[in-house]
C-alpha cells in the first residue's frame, strides 16, 4: 500500500512534470531533491541523473558557487530572490533564465528546502539587445549625419535633435529640446512679417498625414535667414499621427551661387541685344551720312544755311560712340 508521504511524492512529481518552465527544489544537504523533466532536459538528462547530486553535477565550479551563495543565503534568511542566468544547453545554445527562488518553511518558520523556477527570457533578451544595438545605430546616424534632423510632437516641441541641426541654427541641441519649434526658428517672412503657424508645410505634414517636400526660410539664432531644401514626414503610432520627423539642408550658398549666375546671364542676353542695337543704329548713321555726302555732291545751289546743317548732321554721324562702346549704356 502506498503511504501518504510516497503518494504526495507522486503528486508532486506528476505536478512538476506538467510545467513547461525548468524547476528544483534544493535541500539543506546542497543536493537536488527534486527536479522537473523541464530543468533535466536542459543538460540532456533524466531527473534521476540528476536528483541527490550537487550543483557542480551540472556546472562548473564557479557557476556552482555562485548560485550556491544565492541558496544558502535564503536557508539562512528565508527570503525569496530572483535573478537571471544564462545556461547552454545540449544544443550548444546560451539560453537566459530569468530565476526565481522561493524559501519552502515548515509549521514553525523553518527553511527546510528552496524551490526554484525558471522562465526562459532568451527571445526578451535577444529583442533588447537588437533594440540596443538599433538605438545605437540610430544614435550615431543622427550624431554624424550632415543633414539637420528634428524630431516634434504633435505640439510642435523639439523631443530630439541632432548635433547638425543645432549647430546650422547657431544653438545648442540643449537650447532646443522642448521648444516650440515653429516659435524658435520659422516664425517670420523675409520682409519681417508674421509667418502664421496655420501656414506652415512643416505643421501641415502632422496634421494632414502627409509628407511635405520644399523650400523654405528658416531663421537661426541671431535672426538671419537661411534658405534650406526641407521635408516633413509624419510619425505614426498605428493609424494615429504623434508628431513629425523634419528633415533639413541649408542651401543658402547654392542659391547665392544659382542667382549670381542668373544675374550674370541676365547682363549678358542684355549686352549681347545693346551690341546688336548699336551696330544696327551705327549702319543707320553711316547710310544718313553717306546720303548727306551724296546729296552735298548732286544738289545744286544749296543754301549755306543748309550746308552748314548738313554739315554739323555728318559730324554728329562721325563722331557717335562705335557699337562696342553701347552696350553698358542700355544696361538696366
């Protein structure tokens, strides 16, 4: 006939057994009492092979102690602990275990053995790690990127900011982050006026979930403009706006160097029609000229009066500025 204490046993054994999570129990003498088919698996073993065996069975002798220290302070304290360890399995694989162990008392107060259950955490660590690794990524991206980046909420404060885009705006990233961004750097026209924030392309891409690509002026610190290529792309938390990530380049030179060479191409087209303009007026004068020459010859009895006007109108002829001296004279 079984006895109550071999049939509890049993229980317990079957109970364990039905846990998908590792879990021992540990006894005052530093030997496993007991042990799920769970934790047995890890190491590649039957719960027999392991059960009144120490943990340098299982481990080396510095992981042996380590957990040990952890078993014999709650024997001695009775208070639960947890922490995490990382195991290889049969695999070769460093799996993690987030640990908990747990004093078992008697009626009166007294630790008689420690149970411990582990949830495996490799994929949760793994994730963080990823997530690390990306935020780091991320981080360095925006450290090292040429370009001005921001981050805003739907507010229009600076949540992030990198070096580049504090740096083109004449302030500190520290100067920036919980600003109202429109109010600090994109808040008038180039004539001084007000620029309406209900008018901006950059609040317009969070409000209307839609990516905004332009030209525009932003104003730094001591209140000069700068012309930059822009675009806004909302940032989305499932189907819900939360702000906006802003993107910038100052192309105030390009478009200094752009003008100066529509200007220069300007005086140009206006000198190449002043050359034709004043070559197609000296022709005009040298035929006007040639006709009074021609009319002082055949005419007869011409009044002196007269040849003293036709003379001065050959002089005038003569004397014009030449063609090549004309254009700066039309240029406006």
């Amino acid at each position: 006939m079984l006895t109550e204490e071999r049939l509890a046993s049993i229980f317990m054994g079957a109970i364990m057994d039905s846990l998908d999570n590792p879990l021992f129990v540990y006894s005052p003498d530093e030997t496993y009492w007991l042990v799920n088919g769970a934790f047995a698996k890890i190491f590649g073993k039957m719960p027999d092979d392991i059960i009144g065996k120490p943990l340098n069975n299982l481990f080396s002798p510095e992981e042996s102690e380590e957990r040990l220290n952890i078993i014999r302070s709650i024997f001695k304290t009775g208070e639960r602990k947890e922490t995490e360890f990382r195991v290889k399995n049969t695999l070769g694989e460093m799996r993690c275990f987030k640990t908990v162990f747990n004093p078992v008392k008697d009626d009166d107060g007294e630790v008689i053995f420690v149970s411990c259950i582990a949830i495996d955490i490799t994929e949760r660590k793994q994730a963080e790690e990823r997530l690390q690794e990306s935020i780091k990524l991320t981080d360095a991206i925006l450290k090292h990127a040429a370009e001005g980046i921001f981050g805003l909420n739907l507010q229009g404060e600076t949540t992030f900011v990198n070096p580049a885009a504090a740096c083109i705006l004449g302030y500190t990233p520290q100067e920036l982050i919980g600003k109202q961004s429109h109010n600090t750097w994109h808040y008038k026209h180039n004539d001084g006026s007000s620029y309406p924030i209900d008018e901006c392309p950059i609040f317009s891409s969070m409000h209307n979930a839609t990516v905004q690509l332009g030209e525009e002026r932003f104003v730094k610190k001591d209140g000069s403009f700068l012309t930059v290529e822009f675009s806004s792309t909302p940032i989305l938390d499932g189907a819900c706006v939360v702000g906006a990530v802003v993107i910038f380049r100052d192309i105030t030179e390009r478009k200094q160097m752009e003008m100066a060479l529509i200007e220069k191409e300007r005086l140009s087209a206006i000198g190449e029609i002043a050359s034709g303009v004043a070559h197609d007026f000296n022709n005009s004068l040298q035929i006007i000229s040639g006709n009074l020459e021609l009319a002082m010859l055949t005419i007869p009895n011409i009044p002196s009066e007269v040849i003293k006007f036709i003379e001065l109108a050959q002089a005038s002829a003569v004397t014009h500025p030449k063609s090549n001296d004309c254009p700066s004279r039309f240029i406006i």
